[in-house]
C-alpha cells in the first residue's frame, strides 16, 4: 500500500530557516493567515467561504460537498503536504439555527503549519460528510468517536459504529444540545441496560457475521475453534 | 475528628439462652483474628483513586501492616473487592461479573466519592454509585481519599470482620440479582438513590 517508510523531519521543506520560537501576545483575532488558506482559495475558489484567524491559527471554512477534495489537496500537493490529522471533531452551538461544524485539525509537519478546517452542516438536512479514511488511516477511530458524539455520518468511512458508547446505546448522541446530561433513561433502566451486556462478548454484532463464515475457516482453525478455545484472548 | 471509639472486640460477649458455646464463641475469634489480618484486595482502580490506593500499598504507608500486600488480580482469589475511582456504565457488567467470581467470604469497599455516589459526574455515561451494582461495606469519602483515609476505612472492615458470627446464617448469602433486569436492588429504589442533589441539580439543561 505504501512505499518504503521516510522519515519526516518537522520543517525540512523550509530549508535552513530558522526554529521556530514559542509565539508571544498572540491577538485573539486577526494576525498573519497561514499561507496555505490563499493557496486554497486560488485553487477552489468558491469552494471556500471563509477565512479567519483565531489565536493564530487559521481557521478555513469549505463547503461540505468539496470537503474531501480539499483535505486530498492538502495532503497530496507538493506545495502544501499536510500529512498528519490530529484530530476530527464536531462543534454544535447552543443556537438551534446554527449548522453543526466538523472540525479537521491538520498538520504539515515539512512546513510546519497548523490548519484548521471547517464544513458547515445545516440541521435541517442529514449529518453526511465525506470521510477522510482513504486519505488519512487514523481518522477511522477520530470518525467513529465523532459519530458516537455527534451523529455524524462519515460516507465512506469502513466501520462507522459506536466507539465510546456500547454496540447498542439507544439514548442518543451525548454530546448533542438537546441531549440531557443525564441521559434519556432513568438511572434504573440505564443499569438495566447496562448490565444486560456480556462483558465477555469482545465483538460486535458485525464482526459476529464472521461466524457465518465458518465453514470457510481453515480445517485446525476450525477444530481449535470447536474444542472451545476462543479468540482474541 | 468525630470517629467513633471502636468497640473492644477481643470480649466475646456471652449469652447463655444461645447456642454458641465457649468453643465456638473461641473458634469465630480465631477464624475472624485469621481472616481479617489477611484480607486479599483485588484493585479495581479505574481513577485518581487508584493512584491513593497504590500510594497505601507502598513503603510509606504499607499495607503489609494489615496483611494486605498480597494483591490478588484474580478475583478467584481475592476476599476485598476494592472499588478506585469512577465506574462507568460500560463497567457495570465487569465489576458485576467480577463480584459474582469471588469466593465467599467476601466484602467491598467503595473508595473515594465516585464509587461510592458518582461524585460530580452525575452525567449520562458514570455509575451512581457502586452499590446499585454490588453490595458494599466501606464507604471511603474523599476526592481522591488520602492513604490515612483508605487505611481508616480498612481498619473499620477489619472490625467488621472480626465481629462476625459463625452461626449468623446470613453473612455469607449471596447477592441474587433479578434475573430479569439483573438489579438487586428495586429499580425506584435506584432511581431515588441516583436522584441529584447539592450543585448538581443546576446541571440539566435539556431544555434547550
């Protein structure tokens, strides 16, 4: 899948700049834009719709739609080489009206930038976004925990399922607005629920399709499997 | 500091309408005088707390002292449940399951106040309390409790232990939850011990 391993040192594309000092007063808005945001606005136009700087970090805001093909240009582009994802997130606002924003936290660690972008999600509509699992491997779980929160469905991310919560969580998205601190149950019924749980069952409902597939298995796979041995232990 | 003194509990009291005799009045002297200066902690440290618990069990503080530095991470083995820190839903079936493991006799002490009342998480995903789960002897109040504080509450189990009756039929029953909802308490009874209090009644804001 990938070639030999390279290793990155952080600001090799810069040449002999040199390190880069802890930065001091920086304003709450305004401030130098990272150089990758006009970049990007060269390159999608319309696709961007905002700019703005936050305690120094540039926050890009792009149409959901084109999301995707945004963060791959990040990612791929000589010229911007954004090849780490610290994080994916979701930000809901206490303002019903407002659009849920999924936040990517980007790195470049050859040009030593840090890129915030934003798409902005109407609530009127169904939570889809692009995943970003074909570009970056580590948003699997980052994905799975922003759905778990959030109700986010990542297209095309391989295992979107609950990661936080357990396999058969029925009260909602936690970190929503309209979801109670307390959760939707009653203190009983949560333990109820919670406790009906196998602590021994280690996979979910998907991975036990597996078992269907049994047949298929290895013949001392399968002796071992039918004398009692488990996996995964 | 308001304690209570501990009762003397080398007197065996007499009573000569029961039916313990001077042998047995003797024998549960010496199996309690065995039991609780052996006590077998199995940690469930899940917190801060558990940072505590380790601190107790080391040079400083050591729980050698009461016969306590056997660890047990086998709770086949193990006769105190030692619950550290918060417990969330996802564990209630674990520290279920871990209890139901244990041989008798067996007891349980909630350390700190996120096992023993859910502390300030009173949110949707932390445990009220781990007795909604199992049955507990010791509460150890604190956030985290310090080492004093965990080994007062393991000298109060020790007396505990050492006040039990071999012909006291009911010490060693089994907790036997509901088969059907697997509670062993009634579930309003849950409900009225989970209820918020203090601060965290502000905390809702589900109307929004």
């Amino acid at each position: 899948m990938s070639d030999a391993f390279e290793i990155q040192y952080a600001g090799s594309a810069l040449g002999n700049a040199p390190a880069p000092v802890t930065p001091r007063n920086v304003p709450n808005r305004g401030g130098e834009p990272n150089p990758s945001a006009a970049a990007l606005r060269e390159q999608f136009g319309d696709a961007i719709q905002r700019v703005e700087v936050v305690w120094g970090v540039t926050n890009v805001y792009v149409r959901p739609e084109r999301a995707l093909d945004i963060v791959r240009w990040l990612h791929d582009d000589s010229s911007q080489r954004y090849d780490y994802l610290s994080d994916v997130t979701a930000v809901e606002f206490r303002d019903m009206d407002a659009p849920i924003e999924v936040v990517w936290h980007l790195r470049s660690l050859p040009f030593r930038r840090e890129l915030r972008l934003k798409a902005q999600l109407p609530k009127n509509k169904p939570l889809e976004i692009a995943s970003v699992w074909s570009i970056y491997k580590c948003a699997d779980w980052l994905e799975r925990e922003c759905f778990d929160m959030f109700g986010v469905r990542f297209v095309g991310h391989p295992d979107l399922r609950r990661i936080l919560m357990w396999e058969q969580y029925r009260e909602g998205f936690p970190l929503r607005k309209d979801f109670p601190l307390r959760g939707r149950f009653s203190r009983a019924e949560q333990l109820r629920q919670a406790l009906a749980a196998n602590p021994e069952a280690r996979y979910s409902m998907e991975e036990l399709s597996i078992a269907d597939a049994f047949e298929d298995l290895p013949t001392e796979m399968r002796k071992r499997l039918q004398g009692g041995e488990r996996t995964g232990e | 500091m308001g304690l209570t003194p501990r009762p003397e509990h080398r007197v065996v009291e007499y009573n000569p309408t029961s039916q313990e005799g001077w042998v047995a009045t003797r024998l549960d002297f010496l199996v309690n005088w065995g039991r609780a200066n052996s006590l077998w902690p199995m940690p469930f440290g899940t917190a801060c707390c558990a940072i505590e618990f380790m601190a107790t069990a080391a040079s400083r503080f050591d729980l050698a002292r009461f016969g306590m530095e056997r660890m047990s991470f086998s709770p086949r083995q193990a006769d105190v449940l030692i619950c550290a820190g918060r417990v969330p839903f996802k564990l209630a079936p674990v520290i279920r399951r871990i209890w139901q493991q244990m041989p008798q006799p067996k007891w349980a002490i909630a350390m700190g106040a996120c096992a023993s009342s859910g502390n300030i998480f009173d949110n949707y995903a932390v445990v009220q309390g781990i007795d909604t789960i199992i049955p507990v002897d010791v509460y150890v109040p604190g956030c985290p409790p310090r080492p004093e504080g965990l080994m007062y509450g393991i000298m109060l189990l020790q007396e505990k232990v050492k006040r039990e009756r071999m012909n006291d039929k009911t010490i060693r029953a089994e907790m036997e939850p509901d088969p059907k909802s697997q509670l062993y308490i009634p579930a309003p009874v849950i409900d009225e011990l989970s209820e918020p209090f203090g601060n965290s009644v502000h905390q809702t804001r589900s109307g929004l």
